[in-house]
C-alpha cells in the first residue's frame, strides 16, 4: 500500500531524508504544502488515515479524517484519545501499531450517528474561511 505523508511542515527536508537513507522513496511520497481542497482530496481518496505525534494541542488530523468519513490510526495521546470513537485505532509501541494496522485494514468504517459538536464547529469554521463550494 503506499504511503503519502502530509503534514510535515519545517521538517519537510527531515523526512525525506528519513526516506533515502531507507532507501524506500518508490513506496512513499511526501505532499507538500497543500490548498484545503487538495486536503480534502487527498483525505477522501485515502484508504485511512495515519496520525503519528508525540503532542498536538487538539488533533485537526483525527478530525478532519472523521469529517472525511475515514478509520483513523494514531499514536495513543490526549488530543487523540479525546476523540476515540469505533473508527479511531489507537497504538503506543511497534507492536501495538501492527496490531491495530491490521484491524484498520480488516475493518469497515462505521457511519457514526451525531458526530461530536465540536467537529460539526470545525467544520463550519473550514467553510467560513475557505468558502463553501
């Protein structure tokens, strides 16, 4: 499955060169910065989405993969775990992130009834600054 990394910020330069030193550039593409469609886009045509951070004020990541109607993987920290729902996986260690790999793939989205108001409040504020289309 490949992988495309969005999100990097200053650290674009970093990751690619995580990425040639492990020699796997074919099997994963860095995005760089994006307009908001091309986000949305990018999030809509993605099997799921994968959420690594040691800290985040509040997770936009796991939010906009929810607005998305995404599984969502990620790291096992406050701003994430604040918005665990049935199609939120989440891993602390190597061994947790293959466990939880293979239950995102082997899984169906659940279609959530009464998304979380400060989602619908997210969503609305994405609108009012970049325009409902």
């Amino acid at each position: 499955m490949p992988l495309k990394i969005l999100g990097c910020g200053n650290a674009i330069e970093r990751v690619k060169k995580i990425i040639d030193d492990h020699r796997v550039q074919s099997e994963i593409e860095v995005i760089p910065f994006l307009d908001l469609d091309d986000v949305v886009s990018l999030y809509c045509n993605s099997t799921f989405i994968w959420a690594h951070s040691k800290y985040e004020g509040y997770g936009r990541a796991v939010a906009e993969a929810k607005l998305s109607h995404k599984k969502i993987l990620c790291t096992q920290i406050s701003a994430f775990m604040e918005q665990k729902d049935e199609n939120v996986y989440l891993y602390t260690n190597q061994n947790d992130f293959h466990i939880q790999y293979k239950a995102v793939l082997a899984s169906k989205y659940k279609d959530i009834h009464g998304q979380l108001i400060e989602h619908e409040i997210f969503k609305s504020q994405l609108e009012f600054l970049y325009g409902k289309k």
